[in-house]
C-alpha cells in the first residue's frame, strides 16, 4: 500500500503570538512536514497570520465561536479538502469548541476526519460533556456510511485532545481515565466498526517534573477498523500505528521539561494513512 496522507494533531498549550514560541513551534511543526495538521488551543489571532505565512502551500481553516480556545486545521494544496465546522460537537453549550471535519479525496475516494477538542475536567460536568461529544463523534460514523452507500464503508476518523482524565467523585465512585477508555473503546468497536490507534507512547500529556499531577494519556484517534497505517515501532519494538513525538522523547527530566515550557505540555501525534 501507499501513502495518502499524513497528519499531524497537536495540542500547543495556550497557543499565543509571542514570536520566539511562535517560530519554535512552527520549525518543530516543520520538522514532521505533515499533509494535514490541527492545532488545538490557538488563542491568539496573530497565530493564524503566522501560520499561514509560514505554510504557504497550505490552505486553512479555524473554528470560530465565543470560545478562547480554538483549532486550526492546515491542509496541504496538492490534496483536495472539503472543511465544515459542526457545531453539534459543543453539546449544546455555548463556550465548547465545535469539530473541524475535514473531507480529504485522494485518487477518488474520500477520507473523512473529524477533530476534535473535548471538555477538560474531571467533574461530573466535565465528564458528561466529554461523555456527549464522544458518543457525537462515534455514531457519526451512521452519517457517512450512509453518504459512502452503505454500513462500514466511510473511510472516517476522529482525533485529537479528547481529555480521557476520567471523573472523581465522593465515597469512592471515581471513574479512572483507563475505564473511560474502555467504555470508548468497547462501544467503538462493537456498534460502528472502530477502534482506537495504537501509539508509541501512552502519556501523552505532562505538566513537568513540579506539577502534582502524574503524565497523562489524553491524545488520541479512533479510525474504522479496514482502514491501515504505516507503522512504527515503540520502546518495545512492537508496531504501532501512531508516532508520540515531543516531551516523550527527551531522555531526562530536565529536558523534559526544558521541551514542555519551550513548546507545549502536549506532544505532537503523527501517522500516515494509507490508500485504500
């Protein structure tokens, strides 16, 4: 098989115009040379210049809305893109970010990706939000199976920060982030024919060495299961279809978070789907 596209999905942590971060981001960007990217958190409207400056052979698109924080979503011009912004990913609340979903055609068929940037909390409503948006994003899957003739035969994903921090809550009814997974994962797999891509790294996330909270596993892409991707190996030499690139690959805590307080608290995803 070969190659249709490449994506890279980042969360860069408060994403302003301060120029130094601004430039260190976009040479790391650069670095992966990604077909499609997504950042998450861009806040500052200068970013959008920025990028847009730096990538010219790209087209863009940023969500919009009375949200701080948004995505923006680049595309390389040699491959043909549809964007909409689908609101019904805020679950009804003004301050949520809808989904970019990006309808990509190589060689006439269509890949569909849907990002994401889902509720960031371990409350009750935080987790129920984030609970909505993911059932939203799976049983999407109904939707474009039906514009592509029939069950199972989109070519869909859905990525990016979905929070997976699970819930606490009194008199031990804690739900950890692996049983929200779980939950995701099963019903991904047993109703709409996805499952969840498999990465080099697990945590994903880190707030350094002085946060009181451990390295946590937030970024993520679930895909229907017939479509492939190259693979990649992890520190056990096993494949995976997801390269963890960033704070995870620094081989000491200081230059971990030398990397975190330079780029973002997130490391960048990468994989590459292949022709279907």
């Amino acid at each position: 098989m070969s190659k249709a596209f490449s994506v890279a999905s980042w969360n860069v942590k408060h994403f302003k115009g301060d120029p130094a971060r601004v430039a260190r981001v976009v040479a790391f960007l650069r670095q992966q040379d990604p077909d499609v990217f997504a950042l998450y958190e861009v806040t500052g409207k200068n970013v959008f210049n920025d990028m847009t400056e730096t990538f010219p052979g790209y087209t863009f698109q940023i969500t919009e809305g009375p949200e701080t924080q948004e995505i923006l979503l680049g595309v390389r011009n040699t491959l043909t893109v549809f964007i909409t912004q689908r609101i019904e990913f805020k679950s009804g609340t003004t301050h949520m970010r809808p989904g970019l979903l990006s309808t990509i055609t190589v060689d006439g068929v269509n890949y569909s990706l849907l990002f994401l940037h889902l509720a960031s909390s371990t409350e009750p409503r935080g987790m129920g939000l984030r609970d909505d948006m993911l059932f939203r994003a799976v049983k999407f899957r109904q939707v474009l199976d039906k514009a592509a003739g029939g069950k199972n035969k989109a070519n869909y994903l859905f990525l990016g920060d979905l929070n997976t921090m699970g819930m606490v809550y009194p008199y031990d009814k804690d739900i950890d982030a692996e049983t929200e997974l779980r939950k995701w994962d099963s019903r991904a797999s047993q109703y709409y024919g996805m499952r969840r891509l498999k990465k080099s790294h697990e945590e994903t996330w880190s707030g350094g060495s002085a946060s009181s909270l451990a390295p946590a596993n937030l970024d993520h892409v679930y895909a229907a299961k017939h479509l492939v991707f190259k693979q990649f190996k992890n520190a056990s030499n096993a494949d995976v279809d997801i390269e963890v690139r960033g704070w995870v690959n620094e081989p000491t805590i200081p230059t971990q978070d030398s990397w975190i307080a330079d780029y973002s608290d997130h490391s960048l995803l990468y994989f590459e789907v292949q022709k279907v």
